[in-house]
C-alpha cells in the first residue's frame, strides 16, 4: 500500500531541514528537531491522520524556550514500519518512549493534540515519561457521547478490514478542493494553504489513510476514562469553542476527571485552533509551564 515518500510528498515539507530518520524499535520514524540542545526538551504528539506539518507554525515560536522535538506517529506521515501491539493507545506510548529512549531526551513537557493528548496521557500515567506538565490541544480524552460512542469505533473496525476504504479515501482527496472541504466540515477550522497542502498530500496515499483508519479503530478511550483520575501531572486543556471534532462538554468533563486539570477555551477556534493561531496558543503554553 501506498505510503508518503520523503523525495515526493515531502520534497518542500514544512522546516524539512530540521528532519531527521531514526530507528527505534522496529520503526523508522521521521522527526524534527527546533531550539537550543541544552534548553528543556518539549515533546509535541499530533492528532491522527497528521504529521509534523501540524506544528509547523507553532514549533518556532516553543522553540525560543524549549528543544522542540516533533515526530510522525506510526502509520503517519514518513515513519515506516508498526510498534509491537499495532497502533493501539498503550503501543503507540510504548513506541514513542522507546524512541526518546533512542534520542536520549527526557521531556519536562508533553504537548499533545486530540489523540496526541491521550498518548500524552497514557504515558504519564503508565510512567513512560515524567514530564513537569502536559498540555492538551482540543484533546481527544472520552468517547464520543452518546450512541457515537457505541458507532464509532464499529465503523472505524469495518473500514479497517476492509482493504479498500483506504483507496477510496485517497482517491477522494485526490478530487480538487475536497481536502479543504474535508477539514473544515470536520473540524470546524480554516488553515493556510500550506497547511491544506500537506494534508492533501498525506491523504491522497493510501499508506497514511490506513494508518488513521488503523488508529481510529484500535483506539480504548474508555480505558483511558478510567484511569485520568491517577493522572497527576499538572495538565491544561486548551479547547476551541468552535471545535466540530470535539465538543466542548467533553473537554469540561476530561479537566475535571485529571487530577490536577484546567481548561481554557479560545472563541471563533476549531479543532485545528494551534495551526488556525500558533502565537496566542504559544502563549499560553509558555505561561502554563512558567506557573509550574
């Protein structure tokens, strides 16, 4: 299957000159290095179905305080190869701790966006990292409510064994202008064309569309639920009031089941708020960690 090639869909990725390849486990992963080497490491973990494009705003601008490390989670973007236990939450922590193990880099800040968030979180809470705070942007932390709790991870499975949803998928973003559409019917944001750029390219590859699909349907956020009361890390929650993905009574609900959560909203923002404005989340970020 089809997966993105760094001489053809990456050839002008965002800051492609601080990427790196590195083997770790049994995957090759493609990361991203910004800000000084001796300076606090921050850890940025992207939602599914992106790649280190997300940040590509936003890793700058931490990256004046912070050795920034940003990566493509398995099944996403240019890292090949899948963790022991597939693309399931617990694997996928496991994975990303195995590679900073291999980076020698411990972060002092994990900063996660919607399921990026819950790896955040499942790795704090399984000890896979210790990280002086984590941040959480329009973080995926509950199911879905109500009977899409129930039909969701169903679908997710059936389009998962079937071998065609992924061509299907691609062949649609291939069709001009359906991207866009896509994102901001589905998260409620409007990005730069840079940005819709990237995702075209990502998803018009089968390989990445499986991926997501493969996330979607081995992903257990009611495991997760279960355990955010033993989460003690100071967390903040930073959540789009215009946010179509998630909404903004599950992000009240997950602050107030963390230990020692808070939540802040942003008006007129979606799913995609970090990449929509990068500076005043930057803030934020900056502020919350300099309180801790």
């Amino acid at each position: 299957m089809s997966a993105p090639h760094w001489s053809v869909e990456g050839r002008d990725w965002p800051h492609r000159a601080a990427s790196r390849f590195v083997a770790a486990g049994r995957l090759r992963w493609h990361v991203q290095l910004f800000g000084a080497a001796d300076a606090p490491v921050l850890l940025l973990l992207h939602g599914t179905g992106a790649a280190t494009h997300s940040w590509r705003a936003l890793a700058p601008l931490l990256a004046t305080q912070f050795r920034v490390v940003a990566l493509d989670l398995p099944g996403h973007g240019f890292t090949g190869g899948r963790p022991v236990g597939g693309l399931s939450m617990p694997a996928m922590a496991r994975a990303v701790a195995d590679l900073l193990r291999t980076l020698e880099l411990a972060p002092a800040v994990i900063v996660g966006h919607s399921a990026g968030a819950a790896i955040a979180a499942r790795m704090a809470i399984d000890g896979l990292a210790n990280p002086r705070a984590l941040v959480g942007l329009s973080a995926a932390l509950l199911p879905f409510p109500g009977l899409a709790a129930k039909l969701f991870p169903t679908l997710a499975r059936a389009l998962f064994v079937n071998p065609l949803a992924p061509h299907l998928f691609a062949r649609m973003a291939r069709t001009p202008g359906e991207t866009a559409r896509f994102l901001q019917r589905s998260t409620g944001s409007r990005i730069d064309a840079a940005g819709v750029r990237c995702y075209e390219r990502l998803f018009a590859t089968a390989g990445h569309c499986a991926g997501a699909i493969g996330m979607m349907a081995a992903w257990d956020l009611s495991a997760l639920r279960r355990d955010l009361s033993r989460l003690q890390t100071p967390m903040l929650l930073v959540h789009g009031a215009a946010d179509a993905a998630i909404p903004l009574a599950s992000a009240r609900a997950a602050a107030a089941l963390v230990g020692n959560g808070r939540l802040e909203t942003i008006a007129a923002l979606g799913h995609l708020a970090h990449e929509e404005r990068p500076a005043p989340i930057a803030t934020m970020i900056h502020d919350f960690v300099r309180e801790r």
